[in-house]
C-alpha cells in the first residue's frame, strides 16, 4: 500500500498540520494522536520510537 500513498504523503501532512482539530468531548485521543504523527512526519521508517 506504501506505493499509493507515498505520493500523497506530504500533501496529506500538509493538509492535517493546517487545519485545526478541536475534539467535542473531553476524550482528547485524536488530538493527542494528530500531535505525535505531526511530530514524526519526516521520519520515513517503519516503526515510531
């Protein structure tokens, strides 16, 4: 599956980093989630650590 997404892979990024994501409920997972993939979204291997 990398092959198909590599493409879009920046743009993708891009697009999360600019918009803002406000969680409705108190349960900030998602928000905490989108922060850490953010984070290592230059890292091109295929664990996080």
């Amino acid at each position: 599956m990398w092959r198909y997404f590599k493409v879009g892979r920046g743009e993708l990024f891009r697009i999360l980093a600019k918009l803002r994501w406000v969680a409705n409920s108190q349960d900030k997972s998602f928000e905490r989630a989108l922060a850490f993939v953010l984070a290592y979204c230059r890292r091109h291997t295929d664990w996080f650590t």
